[in-house]
C-alpha cells in the first residue's frame, strides 16, 4: 500500500538511501515510461524549497525520458523487493517490458 508522505514531513536518512537502498526513478508518461534504479543523488533545499537531485548517464534508456518530460518520481521500495529494484537497474527498457519481468506492477 502506498502512503503520501508531505516533503516537510518526509523524515529519513539520505545517505542510508542513496547509498544502501537505492530508489526507483521512473519518467515518461502512463503509456511510454522507463523505470531505473538510482543511487546516486542527493535530498534537500535550495530558496527555502525542496529538491532533489540525480544522476543518470545519458547512455541510459531513462536519460531521453528525463529531457523529454517536466517531471519524474522517485519511489523507495522496502528490502523484500531488493531484487526487482536490482532488476530494473540492470536491464534496458528499450525493447522489453522490464517492469512485468522484475514482477512489479504499475498502479493505473
């Protein structure tokens, strides 16, 4: 189940995250979209708002999808999906549905 949490109230240790967790970037839109992992990034403010940085590497399939669209999300998932994170930062989007491989599913 997936709860909102408000960015003020977003309480966690980034560097546990990035470093150890990882997260799930995904862009695009509800019909053409690629979902990677990151693990590289950083949390915090800039002029009194919330952001967050990441890194992608313009051979990456999600880099086009991050230029193309104005948004993209990052989703934390718990330790017993390590595995399906890890899947989908190891294989291309580009011709496979690599979310119904890593056995994740997408919430319409």
């Amino acid at each position: 189940m997936m709860k909102e949490i408000k960015v003020l109230d977003f309480v966690t240790r980034p560097v546990d995250l990035w470093l150890k967790k990882w997260f799930l970037l995904t862009a695009g839109d509800r019909e053409h979209y690629n979902t990677m992992a990151v693990a590289w990034g950083s949390i915090g403010g800039m002029w009194n708002h919330p952001i967050v940085q990441v890194v992608v590497r313009p051979s990456r399939y999600t880099y086009e999808f991050i230029n193309k669209y104005d948004t993209f999300t990052l989703c934390n998932l718990p330790g017993q999906y390590r595995e399906a994170v890890n899947f989908l930062g190891t294989r291309s989007g580009r011709d496979r549905d690599k979310i119904k491989e890593s056995g994740l599913t997408v919430i319409p």
